[in-house]
C-alpha cells in the first residue's frame, strides 16, 4: 500500500484533509506570511512560487519549493487554485555548501592575489637596489676585481634580474583575473601582430630571428588579451630555438564554423606529445633554466587569456619539429 505524503510529513491520511480549508490545512504561522499570500495571488491568476522553511510533525524541518497556480477547466476557466509542495531541502542543503564553498575559495583567492601584489611591489625595491649598485661595482670598481669578482657580481645581477622577471610575470598571471572586462573592439591583428614584433625587437635580433606576419584580417575581441597571448607565445618560439637553426616564427589566421584560429609557428626544438598535459601550468617548466630562461608562467598567461576570450589553447608539437600553438576563439564573425 502507499503511503501519501500527507502521512509523511504530517502524520495523518490524505482524508483527513479533504473539506478543510486552505487555514486548517496548514499551521497559522507560515500560513499567514507565506500560504495565504500565494493563494491569494494564484486565486487572482498568477503562478506563485517560492521557498519555504516548514517544521512538520513527522519529518522536522525541511526547505519546501511552494508552487500555486490558477487550476482551469477545458474551456480555459479557472476553477479553483492548483498547489505542488516539493522538498528541496537536500537540494539546497547542497547548494548552501557549495555557495559557502565557493565564497571561501574566493575570499582566499582575493587574499592570495592581494598578498602577491603587495609582495611583488615591495620585493622590486630591493632587487632593483641590488641590480644598481652590482653594476656600479662592477663599472667603477672593475680594476680592483679580479676575473672571480667579476664573475660573482654578474651571477648576483643575473640572478636579481630573474626574480624581477618572475615577479613581473606573476602580476601579469594575477590581474588577468581582476582586470575589467571592457567591451569587445574590432582589433586589426596585422596591426596587433606588428606591434608586439616590434615589443620584441631586441629579443629577435640578438637570436638572429625572422618573424613572418599574416596576412591575419581582424576580429571582434579584446586587443589588449590578444597581444600579451601573442607577445608570450612569440617570444617562447624565440626563446626554445634549436641549436644551429636560426629561429624562424610564423604568425597565421584562419577562420571556420565560427572559429578564430591565431597561431605562432616555430622551427624550434619541440615537445613530447606525452607532456603537453603540463604545459600551461603556472612555474611549470619542461627544461632547466641553464638552458632555458623563464619563470613558466608564459603559455600559463596565454591559456588563461585563450579562456577569458571563450576558447581555447592548443598545441601541436614534436620533438625536434617545431611546435604551433594556437588560440581559438570561438564565435567570431
């Protein structure tokens, strides 16, 4: 036999019910605050619905989804008022946790994003004090320096101006987050591209390095996301050259089924399929930095901006073959 809700919740058939009134069905309190005012409005033709706190007899407190509606007969005339009581206390229960969930990862993240900012600014300072005076050490003291002096001073500069890089690498990661979002522009990226060519003149022309452009067309999105992507994804290409090769870096567009596809090419010395899954991790670094420069945050940054712009960054790459990374970004015109 089944048992009916009625006895659930409240201890006593459904029968018990049939020929009382909307008052004697329910408690005085939350009748007058909360049933009466939705039958009231359902009476007048409105679908009324809202969350309700109830303490019943059998079950104790639960969270209760009231529904009442107008109740039509089949020519369209309303007969009386239609009531659905549905228990999304677990429901809600869930979305309370997750709802607190959410707010602490966000206070710490806040938190975290501050710590960094206040600590980045206040560590600069000093790293730029450090940097002055070993070079002044190193100017005007030079004749009092042996080759080991000499040596040490420039290991102690070299190893400042790689904290300052990872700091200023760190604030760029940071404020991709709490940057406003402005609105979207018509970006010409042959222009965009030239551009951070030029940002990156001396970096090309002491790796010897040609950098081809486009033609690209433009697109609808956030100019100032797409150039630091493009910025860090060309001067990556740069950066992982192949020993003996002059680094070549192409930069192409195309567009499908709504997509724009914005790649960086390179003749470099490439990735193993097998560790792409690491890449785009913040300080993730697949090669030593005696070989390499950089703090890992580079294709971490692109990922994020590829995201923020509603798509994607993918990779395509081989040892020794190169490597092309691309950002989609879907739903372009």
């Amino acid at each position: 036999m089944r048992t009916s809700a009625r006895e659930i919740y409240w201890g006593e058939p459904n029968d018990k019910v049939l020929g009382r009134s909307w008052a004697e069905n329910f408690p005085a309190e939350p009748y007058e605050s909360v049933v009466r005012p939705l039958f009231e409005l359902a009476r007048a033709g409105q679908v009324a619905r809202r969350l309700v706190d109830f303490d019943y007899p059998v079950r104790g407190r639960r969270t209760i989804e009231m529904l009442m509606q107008p109740a039509l007969d089949e020519e369209g005339h309303q007969i009386g008022v239609l009531y659905c009581g549905t228990d999304v206390t677990d429901l809600e229960t869930s979305r309370r946790e997750l709802q607190r969930v959410a707010d602490e990862l966000s206070s710490a993240n806040h938190s975290l994003e501050q710590f960094v900012r206040i600590s980045s600014h206040d560590l600069r300072e000093p790293l730029n004090t450090i940097v002055q005076f070993c070079n002044l050490i190193t100017a005007e003291q030079a004749t009092r320096l042996d080759d080991s002096g000499r040596l040490y001073f420039s290991q102690v500069s070299a190893g400042a101006a790689r904290m300052k890089t990872m700091l200023d690498d760190v604030l760029a990661f940071v404020r991709l987050d709490e940057a406003p979002v402005r609105a979207p522009e018509r970006v010409d990226l042959d222009r965009l591209a030239g551009d951070v060519s030029v940002a990156l003149t001396a970096q090309i022309q002491n790796a010897g390095a040609q950098v081809e452009i486009g033609p690209l067309g433009s697109v609808t999105s956030q100019a100032t996301l797409l150039s630091l992507a493009l910025q860090n994804l060309v001067s990556n290409a740069i950066k992982f050259m192949a020993p003996g090769r002059s680094p070549v870096v192409k930069i192409a567009a195309t567009r499908a089924d709504g997509e724009l596809r914005l790649s960086v090419s390179d003749n470099g010395i490439g990735i193993d399929a097998r560790r792409f899954e690491e890449l785009g991790t913040p300080f993730r670094r697949l090669h030593s930095r005696r070989k390499y420069e950089g703090t890992g945050l580079g294709l971490a940054i692109c990922r994020r901006i590829a995201e923020q712009l509603g798509g994607r960054l993918e990779i395509e790459s081989a040892p020794g073959q190169g490597s092309v990374f691309t950002v989609v970004i879907c739903g372009v015109d």
